[in-house]
C-alpha cells in the first residue's frame, strides 16, 4: 500500500480477462430497475438501456481508450488538473463525486436485504457498505478485480439458471413473446419518441463514466484497454438478452404489484430453494460489484482529488506528501459512505437518484472532458464557468419542474445544461485554438 499506483490502479497491471470482468460487472448495478422496466415496457429496456450504451461505448474504445491508458492520469479529476489547472481539478472531483456515488446501488441492496432477510432498511443498508469497505480498505483497486471476477460468474450463472428453469416452466421464448401485450414487443414501450431520445442523450454519460476510464488507467497496455471494452460490449449484449428475456418471462408469468421485483419474484415462483438462494446471491453480487467500484471511485475522489490535492497545493509536493495519498484515500471511504448513506435516505428511489445526478453533472463535464482529446483547447480562464453554469442552470431547471408539476418547455433538465455548455463553447470565444499544453496549477 506505500505505492500509490498499486493501491489505487493495481500498479497499471490490469490484464485483458480482469479488466473484461470488472467493466462488464460494474455496469449492472441497476439490475433490478431492468428487471422492473422490462416487466413494465417489455423490450424497450433495450431501446433506452442497452443499445445507446452500447453505441457510445463502441466510440469510447475506438477514439479515448487508447488514448486514456497512454495518458497516465489516474482519474478524471487528475486529467482535468493536468489540461485545466488546480481549480477545475477540484471542480470536477466535486461533479464526480455526486456522479460516482455508489449511493443508488447500496438502496438497491439495501431493498434487496430488507425484503428478503426482514431487517431495517438502515441496517440494510449499514451491512451493504460495510461488507464492501472492509476489503477496499485493505486491498484497493486489486480486491476490486478479484471480487469483480468472482461476481462476473455468480451474475451470468445466475440469470443463465432462471432463464433454464423459466423455460422449462412456460415454453420457448418465441411462444412466450408472441402473448404479451402488444405494447411489450413495441420497441418504444407506449412511450413517445422523444422520451425514447432522451435516453439516447443520457448515455453520453458513457464518455465522463469514472469507471470507464479508471480501468483504462489501470489497464497493462493500450491495446488491452480497447480491447477489453469491445469485447466487454459482447458480454453486454449476452447479459442483455439474458436479463430481458428474463423480465419477459416474467410479465408473462406472474401479476406483480412491486415491478422493482420482477428478477427475484420468479425465481422465487419457478426454482427450488437452493437454487433460489444462489439466485439470490448471484443478484447481490452484481449489484455490490457496481457499490464495490463506484465506492472507491468515490474514496479517491475526496481523498486524493480533492484533499491531497489541497494539501500538496499548501505543502508543494515531496515525497512525503506521496506517500499520504494512500491514507487520504482510505479516510475518503468514510465520507463516501456518509454521504452514500445521506444520498439513500434523503431520495430513496434507485431510478430517481440514477437520473437526477446524471441529468445535472453530466452537462458540466462532458464537453471540457472531450476538448482535451482535441488538438486545441479551452482557455483556462473560461473553464470553470463552461463547468459550472450547464450545472446550475440544470439545477435551476430541475427545480422548476418539481415546483411546477412539469419542466419548462417540456424539456428534462439535461437538455438546457447540455445547450448552455455547448452556447458558451460557441459564442463565447472558448474555442479558439491554443495549443494544448499543461497548465500550471
């Protein structure tokens, strides 16, 4: 744990099978909202959670993996620090960590172990994080991989099982599909398209993920780096299809009050109770895969991002100060779990807190994030207020439409902060050319 780099990156040694396992994991700590989409707007799930990220994904490994892991940046924060300046390192560590909290993921077990073992939400919730925090403390970014390999395997066996069992129970899923509701095999779900598009627009999200480019970061080479992100949009489609046809199986089968259910409501239906219990396991693991990555994420954020940062700014960097990166990122983990916990009360809906910290950050950092891949860049002047105010005027706007009982315009609050980075982009002579280098910060 004395070397940064080995505690927070695995010493850049991540090879091609870890670094599929953890990406393709991470991804689906949403598993039982696709569950109770699907269950409520059939094949849609896919139209709005599967194929834009997929697109968007597919950009990401051919234009900024490579690119990434040659870079050598430990985060995003740490990229914005290196093109942008002290302040707007800081700036972004503070966008990334309300958009890396793990905050939904551990509501989602949280429900999961209150329904299931008749406990207290907030204990639920307490075991969720400390489970997860107890081996991050110790190992880092390694014990990361090695419990991600170990839940890519609980998840697939799982829904590979449920989906045998569902099957065999109720037919071949041709025969499945051809009775449902007319509006489950509508890829639109009975919604409008602009709802549909609004998804589209939110997988950009893809491009400033936190995850994403920490395992191309951490990756051993670039090639391995782009690599394992295609071969990861493989694994997608099949865990997809699985889940979908899943969710199907069970719209088809089973009158569900609680939607949000759907996954372990048939398993509970169709499958012994061993296997039920795997099942069951196999779910948490997918779900604590994503609290696992994106707590960590959180812990380096505040703790090296911000407060190292801080500190080497007040000290100038040695050495010494290096060596205090580590400790600084273990004592973020317990201001990620305060405010993961804060987040999970305070807004307890999974998909509630999914969309609103993505629909008001991503604004602010997705087009300063892809300038630097540019060979020119934004003036450092200018940056902070191309940051910031995309993120306030989404604020703004979310706020209006819950006073309102409807956004202005009839517009979702990632739409204006998306046009007001790209008006100050435009017009504010942001896009001048400069030829990218460091700035000192």
């Amino acid at each position: 744990r004395s070397n940064p780099e080995e505690y927070l990156l695995m010493g850049r040694r991540l090879s091609l099978p870890g670094f599929i396992a953890t990406l393709v994991t991470t991804w689906y700590g949403g598993i039982l909202g696709l569950g109770e989409n699907t269950y409520l707007y059939g094949v849609q799930t896919w139209f709005i959670f599967a194929l834009p990220y997929y697109i968007f994904g597919l950009i990401f490994a051919l234009l900024l993996a490579k690119r990434i892991s040659i870079a050598k940046f430990i985060s995003i924060p740490d990229h914005f620090h290196h093109y942008y300046g002290r302040s707007a390192g800081i700036v972004s560590a503070l966008f990334i960590l309300v958009l890396a909290s793990p905050a939904p993921y551990i509501l989602s077990i949280g429900i999961l172990l209150q329904t299931f073992l008749d406990i207290s939400l907030g204990w639920a919730l307490i075991l969720a994080l400390g489970t997860s925090m107890i081996y991050i403390w110790t190992g880092g970014f390694g014990a990361v991989i090695r419990t991600d390999i170990f839940q890519f395997i609980l998840m697939y066996g799982g829904f590979i099982i449920l989906l045998g069992f569902a099957w065999g129970e109720y037919g071949s899923p041709i025969s499945m599909i051809s009775q449902l509701p007319e509006t489950h095999i509508d890829p639109s779900g009975g919604m409008s398209v602009q709802y549909i598009l609004v998804w589209f627009f939110i997988a950009m999200w893809t491009f400033v993920d936190p995850g994403f480019y920490q395992r191309c970061a951490a990756a051993n080479s670039p090639v391995t780096a782009k690599k394992g992100i295609l071969i990861s949009l493989l694994f997608w489609f099949i865990f997809d299809l699985l889940t979908i046809t899943t969710g199907l199986y069970a719209k088809f089968a089973l009158e569900i009050s609680a939607p949000l259910f759907a996954f372990p409501l048939l398993g509970m239906e169709i499958l012994p109770p061993i296997i039920f219990g795997l099942f069951i396991v196999g779910i948490l693991a997918t779900i604590m895969s994503t609290v696992d990555s994106l707590g960590f994420i959180s812990a380096i954020t505040f703790g090296r991002d911000i407060m190292w940062r801080i500190q080497v700014a007040d000290a100038g960097k040695t050495p010494d100060i290096d060596r205090t990166m580590t400790p600084m990122v273990q004592k973020g983990l317990f201001v990620m779990a305060f405010l993961a916990l804060a987040l999970a009360v305070t807004i307890p809906s999974v998909v509630r807190l999914w969309y609103m910290t993505g629909s008001i950050i991503v604004p602010g950092l997705l087009l300063p994030f892809l300038m630097t891949f540019r060979t020119h860049h934004i003036n450092s002047v200018n940056i902070i207020q191309l940051m910031t105010l995309p993120v306030m005027i989404a604020i703004i706007w979310f706020i209006m439409g819950n006073l309102t009982d409807g956004y202005p315009f009839g517009l979702e609050p990632f739409y204006p902060g998306l046009l007001t980075s790209l008006f100050i982009f435009s017009f504010s002579g942001l896009n001048g050319s400069r030829d990218r280098t460091k700035i000192p910060g």
